[in-house]
C-alpha cells in the first residue's frame, strides 16, 4: 500500500518542482478528407477536426483534476497539408485558407496550438509541397495557433539542399511578415531532419500517414524534479548520478502513461506513445541548463556541457524506455534558449555560443532551437546552418531540427519578447562569413553510407 | 474498489480530522486508512479512501474538499491513486 512518504514526494514534484504533463496531442489523420474542391476541403477538415476534437481540452481538465497534476496544453496534430491539399490548392492563397480553416477550429475546440501545416520534402518536393512551402509566411501571419513543420533530410534519403535553400528564405519571409510581433511566427516554424511521424510537441507535431485515424500522443516533462534530484547526490561519483537521473525519468514518464491511458479510454481513441521529453519552460526552477549546472558545470555552454548533455539524454531515454509500453516523438533533453531561464542566463554571460549549441544538438534529442537570430542575417546563412544541422541529423540517425528566429529591426546585444511559454531570448550573434556558393549549388545531397542497410 | 488518496497538510488547528471524516460519512466515502504526523507543528495527514460507494462526480469531491480545507485553513487535496501507485511501483 502507498505510504505518506510517497505521496508526499508526488505531490512536492507537482508542487514545488513543476512536474507536469506537457501535452496531450491528439493526432487526427485528415486524409479521408481530401478533395479536389477547395471549399469542400475546407468544410470537411473542420468538421472531422471538431467532431474528433471536441471533448479533448474538457478531458484533459478531468484528467488533471483527478489525479491532481496540471496538463498544461491541449493540442492537435493533423496530416502534413501538402498531401492534404495538393488536389484542391493549386495557389498559394489556397493553401492559406486551410491554415485558416485550421486556425478556425482549433480556437473553437480551444487548443492552444495545432500542428501539421506540414511537407514533408526530404528527397524532392511536388508542386504542392512548394506550393505549401511558399504560402508558409503568409499563413503563419494570418493565423494565432498554426504551427508549420518541414521535413528536409533523412538518413535514408539525404538531405534535399533545393528544399534547404528555399526554407532560408521562407524563414526570412515569415520574420518579415510577423515583424511588428518581433518576427514572432519564426515561433510557430520548423524544420527537421529524420522528421518522427508522432511527436507530440509543437511546432513540430504532424500526424505521419503512416498513423491511425486518431492517435492520442502524451509529452511528460519535469526537468526541476530531475534537478531537485540531482541536488542530494552532489559529489557523488557518475553511476550514482546516472542511477538518480534514471530512477526520476522512470517516475516522471509514468506520470505520463497513466494520463496517456486515461485520456485514450476516456476519449475512445487509441494511445500511440509517450514521448519521455525533459521539456523546460521560462519558469524559474523548470530549466534543463540548471540540470547541467547541478551536474557540475558553472553555466552551460562550459567545457563539458556536451558530454554532460550526453549523459542526461541518455539517462532519460533508459529510465523513461521501461516506465512506458511505448515510447516515441522526440524522447530526450530539449534544448531551446528563449524557453529556458538557464540557458538565457548563458548566454548572456558570454558562455553559450551558437556553435557550441550545434555541438550540443548532436547528443541532444532534437536541434537549435528558439534561437534569436539579428535580423539582418542573409538567407544563404540561415540555410547553412539548417545544412549542417541535416547533416548532423542524417549521419548520426538521429532527429535534428532547426528553430530559428532572425528579429527583424533588432541586433546582437538586444533582446525579443515573445511571451508566454516561448520565453524571451538575447539575440545571439551569427558567424559572418558567407556560404552562398554552396546553398547556391542545387540539387539533393545524397544519403550516406551506412543508410544502406538492406 | 476505487481508492483515493486525500492529503491534508497545513497548520494544526482542533477538528481537521473530524471534518474531513464528517464530509467522507456524508458522501459515502469509507475510509481504510489513516496515517498522520504534526511535523514542527503543521498537521500532515494521508487517508486512503474507497470511492466506489460516493454518488456524486469524482470532481465534486475534488472542489468541495478544497473549499473545505479553504474553511479550515488547510490544504486539501484528492487524487486517485493509480498516480502514486504507477510513480513508486514498477
């Protein structure tokens, strides 16, 4: 039987060290929606959306409300819309009126963000995936709860530059279009390599075709807990360290499985995965760079935050494995900088550069990301840091992304605020030597070596 | 059976528990255990429940027990207890 010594350790993680479920992601496949009548599409992605949708914040509540821990957002991932909307949109102003259409219904059904205005392009792209692709600026503009993703590599296939290319200038086209919001929809924006056809966590949730109709995925969290952890074990040797980070994951993700779980039975929808995140939020005490710090390290960014990094993701990944029956999304330590006080904290000492952030994504589950960028960095730059990024993705075999915000009209040394759970970020400076010549070059960089393993 | 744990931590005033025991009586709640320590004088007190008999909503139960601590100047807080069960048991 649980004794109070249990209970009482539960409710200080909710408490006092912000554990929480992130999100619940219901993930709605929109391809039984597809037609060739742009008003048709339309009608029919709404109604699918609302009916599978509908009851999902009021679960979520009911949910938090019995157990008693927060669910902190509701969302929904829906198909990649450029195969949704490749027989109907022949503009780019067509696409757009299906991030309306979705904008449209995921206030109605109160979700703070819906995922999927997606291509997926990692070999080569169709008229629609461009099409898509280049509405993206706009659509990201006209809408509140949009958030766009763009697979642009994998190990199998390589890393498609004309794609790389063309997302540097879309990424600067969006922050020109949001900048009286400081560029805010480079926020909602994306792009990944080895793209997971179920992660729950925006921007870059999408429901993969590979899914069922409806899927609901959970994000756990709780980066305090594993650093309140943490903090009883300094001095200690690396298998002592090693052994608390699993024991807290395995609790944490548990957490999850159990609100997974509930919310398929009580939704009716069957439960896809638990992705086993260390997800931190601006509020002080929810940061992944304090766990760096507690680990041993005077700000991250350090001499030895990668291997540090290193350490943590993988920790996460074996406590979290065994407290779920299926894991997936992203799994790991996220390492964005505007939506973690530690890591703003180093980068305004000075310790946290740019590129010890790529070395960092290497070992990291997934990219740079909520990066501000100065606004006047070429498009060229952006996707050249995007190209290595892929690269690091595609060799690696592992999921890597790129969430960049060039802030237009501001510069290194000054600051963005984009509210919220996205934070605020010193914007960081950006290797000023050019790479045009390469971005320029065209074509697909072919998969490596080891991907074939047939 | 449906098992609820319900906390009950804040300073130590007469008549928590019975309050507590009262409101449980008058839902249909049965109590199956009861463990309790005053820790430099603040009351902390865990109850395991059976809620299989209560007619109202579980979230009823949530809301009134936390008006009733608000009363009593105590934090009270119910929660089922598959949390607990699947956090500290493998």
């Amino acid at each position: 039987m649980i004794n109070i010594y249990e209970v009482t350790e539960t409710n200080k993680m909710i408490a006092e060290e912000n554990l929480d479920v992130r999100t619940i992601t219901l993930g709605i496949s929109l391809l039984d929606c597809i037609d060739s009548d742009l008003q048709r599409l339309n009608d029919k992605i709404y109604a699918k959306i609302y009916e599978a949708a509908k009851d999902l914040v009021k679960t979520g509540e009911e949910i938090s409300r019995e157990f008693g821990i927060p669910i902190v957002n509701k969302r929904i991932s829906v198909t990649p819309i450029a195969l949704v909307g490749g027989a109907a949109c022949r503009t780019e102003e067509d696409f757009v009126t299906v991030a309306l259409t979705l904008d449209r219904v995921a206030k109605e059904v109160g979700v703070n963000f819906i995922g999927g205005y997606s291509a997926l392009v990692s070999k080569g792209m169709t008229p629609a995936d461009e099409l898509l692709i280049r509405s993206i600026p706009r659509a990201l503009s006209g809408t509140e709860r949009v958030c766009s993703s763009v697979n642009l590599g994998s190990t199998r296939t390589g890393i498609n530059m004309d794609a790389v290319k063309l997302m540097g200038e879309i990424i600067r086209s969006t922050a020109e279009y949001t900048k009286e919001n400081d560029s805010l929809g480079c926020a909602k924006l994306v792009v990944f390599c080895n793209a997971p056809d179920d992660n729950p966590f925006m921007a870059g949730a999408f429901h993969g075709v590979t899914e069922a109709d409806k899927v609901i995925n959970v994000g756990v969290s709780g980066p305090g807990v594993v650093k309140t952890a943490l903090e009883k074990v300094r001095g200690e040797n690396f298998e002592v360290l090693c052994e608390t980070i699993k024991k807290t994951a395995f609790k944490v993700t548990r957490v999850g499985q159990l609100v997974a779980q509930e919310a398929s039975a009580m939704l009716g929808v069957p439960f896809g995965i638990v992705d086993l995140s260390l997800a931190p939020t601006p509020a002080v005490g929810d940061s992944v760079a304090d766990i760096l710090c507690e680990i041993g390290l005077e700000y991250a960014g350090a001499p030895g935050t990668t291997a540090a990094l290193a350490l943590l993701n993988d920790q996460v990944k074996k406590g979290g494995v065994m407290a779920s029956s299926y894991v997936g999304g992203l799994s790991g330590a996220f390492i964005p900088v505007s939506e973690d006080q530690g890591m703003i904290n180093a980068v305004q000492a000075g310790a946290l550069t740019l590129e010890k952030l790529e070395a960092m994504t290497c070992v990291c589950s997934v990219g740079l990301d909520m990066i501000a960028i100065p606004g006047d960095t070429k498009a060229t730059t952006i996707s050249g840091i995007i190209a290595d990024e892929m690269a690091i993705g595609m060799v690696n075999q592992k999921t890597t992304a790129v969430r960049i915000i060039p802030v237009i009209g501001k510069g290194v040394g000054e600051t963005v605020e984009f509210g919220g759970l996205l934070g605020y970020a010193p914007i960081m400076p950006v290797n000023r030597f050019a790479c045009d010549a390469f971005i320029n070059r065209g074509g697909r960089i072919p998969a490596p070596i080891h991907s074939f393993k047939n | 059976m449906k098992r609820t744990i319900i906390t009950v931590v804040g300073k130590d005033t007469i008549g928590i528990i019975a309050k507590v025991c009262t409101y449980l009586a008058e839902n249909g709640i049965n109590i199956l255990d009861i463990s309790q320590t005053i820790v430099q004088g603040y009351f902390n007190m865990m109850m395991i429940v059976d809620t299989s008999t209560m007619a109202k909503p579980f979230g009823d139960m949530v809301d009134e027990m936390t008006a009733l601590g608000e009363e009593t100047g105590v934090q009270i807080k119910c929660q089922k207890e598959e949390i607990f069960d699947k956090m500290h048991r493998i």
